[in-house]
C-alpha cells in the first residue's frame, strides 16, 4: 500500500481562503453554434487572480507535448498544471489537460493564434 500524497497546510488553507471569498462565476460567454453559455476565461481570471495573489497561490502551466491531427486541420496541446504557494510549498498532485484549436484560419492559412487557444482552453 503506497502513502497517500501530503498536501501542504499552506496551499490547502489558501485554497480554503481563496473559496470563501470567491462568488459564482456568471456564465456570460457564449457559444452559439452549440447554443450553450459558459464562463469565460478573462471573467474567472478576474474573480480568481486577486484573491490567489492575495493568498499567496500560483499557476504555472507548462506544455508537455503537442500534435497535429491526421488531416492537420487540429491540433492539441498537453498542459501540466503546478499549483505553488508562495513559502515555497508544492501541491502534490500535477493535472494535466489537452486544449483543442482549429489549426486553420478561415482562408485556410495556418491560425497562429492556434497554440495560444489551446492555451486557454485547457486552463
């Protein structure tokens, strides 16, 4: 039997911190070709980022590895996620998640926005 991971008590009681001060995000994005709403990015980063600096968390999203689709009209991105307090205290765990992009722009040129939208979509 393998020990269960130690959380650090600094990034667990910022966390703790961080979602008691933090409201429900409001879904203002939009996708309409789907027809759902969502939270953006920039609206959860605005509520997250001050009470995370205010508590001493941060992320850093490291690329792993990226691909082109067979067809080369996607490509995905692998992102690990480190959580870091600022004593110097690492979370334990490492998620990791793939963004998706359309790596074509609409006149069929390579989109050089691609990677940056994998970059949001998996954060």
């Amino acid at each position: 039997m393998t020990d269960a991971p130690k959380y650090p008590a600094e990034i667990a009681g910022a966390i703790n911190a961080v979602m008691a001060e933090v409201d429900y995000v409001q879904k203002r994005g939009e996708n309409k070709f789907h027809g759902y709403k969502f939270a953006a990015v920039g609206d959860l980063l605005a509520k997250l980022q001050p009470s995370m600096a205010k508590h001493g968390l941060i992320v850093i999203q490291n690329e792993k590895e990226h691909a082109l689709s067979p067809s080369g009209g996607v490509i995905e991105v692998k992102y690990e996620f480190t959580l870091i307090h600022k004593s110097g205290a690492v979370w334990p765990d490492r998620p990791v998640h793939t963004g998706m992009a359309a790596a074509t722009n609409s006149k069929g040129g390579f989109d050089d926005k691609c990677v940056n939208k994998c970059m949001t979509a998996a954060r």
